[in-house]
C-alpha cells in the first residue's frame, strides 16, 4: 500500500512514525514533510493548501490512502476532490470540516442540539460586537469566525481589550476574512481537557483523554500559541467524566451532523472546559491536535490504518482499539520570540543524544535540512514525546531528553504536566476520614481503614472525643471539607455522642459505628447514634467490626456515584463474595 500523508509539522512526523508500523504499507509520502519526516518517507515539495497538486501526485502514483493532517486542505474541500477520482482518503468532507471552519455554524449548532457551551453572540459589526461585550462583562472571549492558524481566539481581561481585539480582527483584519464576523462569548472558568475520537458517520471510537498547554510561559502565562506541550491521559478527566463527554457530546455531535446531512468521516476532536461535573465544549477541530497527536499515537497500539481505513469504510464498530496504559508526555522545544516574529535556520545539536533516551520520540516540526544540518524552520520546532510507566516518569524522560537538545534561542516550557501531577497528588489526599473517640477503638475501627484500603481509598484516622476534648472534634469537622475529606466514618462507645457531633459541624455525610465498650452490648452507643435531632443526619451501622466494615463499603458505594472505577472495584467485591459463598458450599458438599 502507498500511503500519502499531507502536512509538515509534528503531527504529520507522528502519523507518519505510527503509519510505519503497519504491515499493509510499503511506501510512504508526505508533502511537503520536513527534516525529521525525510528519514521515515519520501518528502514532496507540495504545500498542504495546494489541493489539486496534491490530487495530480496522488493520481500519477497510484495512493492508496490518503491522510490529512491540518485543517486548511479539509476545509478547502481536499476530501470532496479526491473521492470524486475514486482515491481513498481519510478526513471530513468540507461539510463535515465546516465545525472548525466556522466558529458561527458551529455555536449555532451547539445550541440548536442542546450540546452545552457558553453563552454567546455573533455579530457583522463592531459597534454591535462591543455593545455586547459590554452586557456581558468581561474577561470574555473574542473569536474570528473562520480560520486564523490557531490564533484567531483572543482572551480581553478588560473591556479595553475587548474593543481592541474586535478592532484587529474587523477592522484590521489580522486574520483576513476568517474576521468577517466574530463570535463573543462569556469567559468561563474551569480546566481545559482534549477529547478526540474516531468516527465512520455512525460509530464513535473515542481515544484516551489528553491535554495541551496553550501559553508560551510557564504557570500558563503569556499570549497563546499553536500548543507547548502536551500528554495522555488527563486526570482532569475521570472515567465518569469521559462516558458523559461521550453521551453528552460526541456521540450528539455525530449523530447532529448526519441529521444535517454532514456525515462526518474522520477524527473529530473536542476541545472542552471541565469544571468539577459541568462540560462545556470550547470548540471543535475536524482533524488530530498538534501537539495532542504526538503523546496519544505513542500510546495507540493497534494499526492505525485498519482503524482510517474502518472510518472510511463504515466498518469502525468491527475495530477494538488497544491503547498502551503508560501515560505519555510531550514538551515543545520553539524557536526564540514564538508565537512573535522569530528568527530560522538555526542549526541543531544534540538529536542523536536525545532519542538515545530510554522512551522518548523526538517529533520534528519545524524543520529543514540544510546540506547534512538539520536547522530550525518554524516557531515550534520539535515535539520531545516520551512514555512512563507514571506521569512523572514520562516527564522526567521528556526533559532528560530536551536537555540534551540545543539551538541559539532554544525555548521550552519546564512545566508540562504540572496540572496533572497537581491532581494526582490531590488524589493521594485523603478523601474518607475515620475518627474514633479512644486508642481502644482501634482494633475495630481496623476493619474500616483494611477496606477502604483493598479499593485504592486514601483515609486519615484520628482520635478524639466529643466528651474529653469536643473542641477538636468539632474543628475537625468544620475543616475537613476544606482539607479534601468527602465523607467521615466516626465509631464510638456508650454515649456514642461523637458521630452527632461531627454531623452538626459539617455538610459532608457522616456514618456512625457503635462500638461494644459497656455492659449493654453496645445498644447504648446504638440507640445513641441513631437518635439525632431532625437535620443532623447520621447514617448508623451494625455494632462493631461487621459494622465497621460495612460503614466504608457505604462509604465507597457513596463515592463511586461519580467513579466508574470505585464501581467495577465494588462489583469485584461482590463477585469475590459470591465466590467465596460458593466455595463454602463445594466444601460442606464435598
């Protein structure tokens, strides 16, 4: 098979790396490609915009299949043109591309299939644009309709801002005609996550989360650029989070489009803002993110051409995708004044080195060759990709390996990352606390913390009294939000006030355990805990360590409402129950 790839930047060195693997390809070609490109396929000096070039080199060497990579030749229709001369060729037609084309159709489309996104006006003249802006306050944002390379989104911290992002994009037209009109819309808050997926029109194969880093300084500061880095998989995204996004948007968005006679064929890419359990999408590309490409085909492990050539085919619900579980992270190496003015053909050392580190991938973007030197071409020059078997692992092996790497005016970013290792370091945080009123409770209360422990729960346990020391009982409680505890397991003996107590001093659920510590057998710390004023709600189990147990399986049956992980774990835990009945029985029987 001939495979032509069309681009030249790091996504296209990615599709191309990952195209090489298949066993169906004999040839590959990029146009134009670029000096990294060159040692894996045969580069053609064809921009990716010149669509009928393109189309006479696919007809002169007989391609078999044909990848797009950026958007301007999807949008400029290349898809149409190379199926009306019967060549095979992934990527959405220009009706299907028109969702990163045009910011207009697409919020308009958002809202007419009740996919949630911000709130928003489009308008053909600034005086209106900025009369708007004015009713809705700001920060808000700012977008060209059409397509500006990535650039066209402008974020106004102050309606001065504003007024002069509607001038440059109206009245000067820094982006040309993609400035016609402007969409404005409110400025929302939350976390942005990348969410891409592969369709034939019908079935939607999604990938693993990923998320890109926008600013050019580290903290996320700075103007944005076309991505400094990326990786897979995004925390921010929990296994919930990624069956609603596939329920809520993908799956509308697909089936939308059909209904509007726009079956859409190809990878559709879904930039969104997280913000605890509200999805909003920010946009939409009709094609794989640059630098999100990079990270997400270093973990694909299936042949990337039976899966283009199931979406072109209609067949992709035959496809079972394997995906690597190794996170993966990507760091941008850029030329000095990007996303500005910048200078080029800087020559680069230490490419060798680099790729020599255990892991990594060194993806070209802005390259060229200059006789046998490889020299800078662009604003962002190299993608440094590596796999670890933990997100620090994997950028720690990124950074080994950009360090290695080095041109005049080198810059990258040293925080890649940062927003995942902050959230997996919140998750080591103990979300369930388990507070006993003596040292004496302990072997009880035991039986609580070995649960929570054999599902994967963070805990703390502490003592403390309502009776001997109730002014840190009730500090606890007042603080343990605000320390990331989502739910208190309190146990406690005879007057078993404690649990009350800490119910009265917190929103977060509270489950009491009464212990055996007085001549009734535990039936006074029973009838204690159970009899709580109206409004203060104590969830009361048995007595002692049956009750301690079954006080964190609650606990995690609670927690797993929004965890679809915690509920395969809970489903294990009956399964091993039954099993276990079972063996009982093979033995009685036996």
């Amino acid at each position: 098979m001939k495979v032509l790839v069309i681009g030249g930047g790091g996504r296209e060195h990615a599709l191309v790396w990952k195209l090489k693997q298949s066993a169906k390809v004999d040839a590959i070609f990029c146009a134009p490609g670029n000096a990294g490109i060159k040692s894996l396929a045969q580069c053609v000096d064809i921009g990716a915009g010149d669509i009928d070039g393109l189309l006479e080199f696919a007809l002169k060497e007989r391609i078999d299949l044909t990848v797009v990579g950026p958007e301007e030749p999807l949008t400029k229709g290349i898809v149409d043109l190379f199926r009306q001369h019967g060549l095979r060729i992934f990527g959405p037609d220009r009706l299907g591309a028109v969702l990163e084309g045009s910011k207009v159709f697409t919020k308009d489309f958002l809202k007419k299939y009740g996919i949630d996104s911000a709130r928003y006006e489009t308008f053909a003249k600034r005086g209106a644009a900025k009369k708007f802006i004015r009713s809705i306050g700001v920060p808000c944002v700012i977008k060209a309709d059409g397509l500006a390379a990535g650039k066209g989104v402008i974020i106004a911290a102050t309606l001065e801002e504003a007024d002069q992002a509607v001038d440059l994009i109206m009245k000067e037209k820094a982006f040309g005609t993609a400035g016609n009109q402007v969409v404005i819309e409110e400025f929302l808050q939350g976390e942005e996550a990348s969410f891409l997926a592969f369709t034939d029109g019908t079935t939607v194969l999604p990938l693993p989360s990923s998320q890109d880093h926008k600013a050019i300084f580290d903290g996320d500061k700075g103007p944005n650029t076309g991505g400094m880095g990326a990786y897979s998989p995004a925390p921010v995204i929990t296994d919930a989070l990624a069956a609603r996004v596939m329920e809520e948007v993908m799956l509308p968005t697909v089936r939308g489009m059909a209904a509007e006679g726009r079956p859409y064929k190809g990878v559709l890419y879904a930039g969104l803002m997280i913000d605890g359990d509200r999805i909003k999408v920010l946009e939409f590309n009709c094609r794989f993110g640059d630098p999100e490409c990079q990270p997400l085909l270093m973990r694909l492990q299936s042949d990337l051409v039976e899966i283009f050539e199931a979406c072109i085919d209609g067949t992709l619900d035959r496809v079972r995708m394997k995906i690597d579980p190794r996170p993966t992270v990507c760091v941008v190496l850029a030329s000095e004044g990007y996303p500005g003015k910048y200078a080029t053909g800087k020559a680069i050392d230490g490419l060798q080195a680099a790729a020599q580190v255990e892991g990594v991938e060194v993806f070209h973007a802005g390259t060229a060759m200059k006789g046998r030197q490889v020299v800078t071409s662009g604003g962002r020059v190299l993608g440094v990709t590596a796999t670890g078997s933990s997100i620090r692992e994997a950028i720690d092996r990124a950074y080994a390996a950009a360090k290695e790497i080095t041109w005049p005016g080198c810059y990258y970013r040293r925080d890649i990352g940062h927003r995942a290792l902050s959230r997996l370091e919140a998750s080591r945080r103990p979300v369930v606390g388990i507070v006993m009123g003596s040292d004496s409770d302990l072997p009880v209360m035991q039986a609580a913390a070995d649960f929570l422990r054999s599902v994967g729960i963070e805990f703390e346990m502490r003592i403390t009294s309502a009776h001997r020391t109730p002014e840190q009982a009730c500090a606890y409680a007042k603080t343990a939000r605000d320390r990331g505890l989502r739910l208190i397991i309190a146990g406690a003996g005879m007057a078993a006030h404690l649990a009350g107590v800490l119910a009265a001093h917190t929103t977060l659920p509270v489950i009491g355990v009464p212990l055996d510590a007085s001549s009734l057998n535990g039936l006074d710390a029973l009838l204690s805990t159970v009899q709580m004023p109206p409004g203060i709600p104590v969830a009361t189990m048995g007595i002692g360590k049956a009750g301690a147990k079954n006080a964190a399986v609650l606990a995690v049956r609670i927690l797993a409402l929004g965890d679809s992980g915690l509920q395969e774990r809970l489903e294990q835990h009956a399964r091993k129950m039954a099993d276990e009945v079972a063996a009982k029985n093979e033995a009685l029987n036996g």
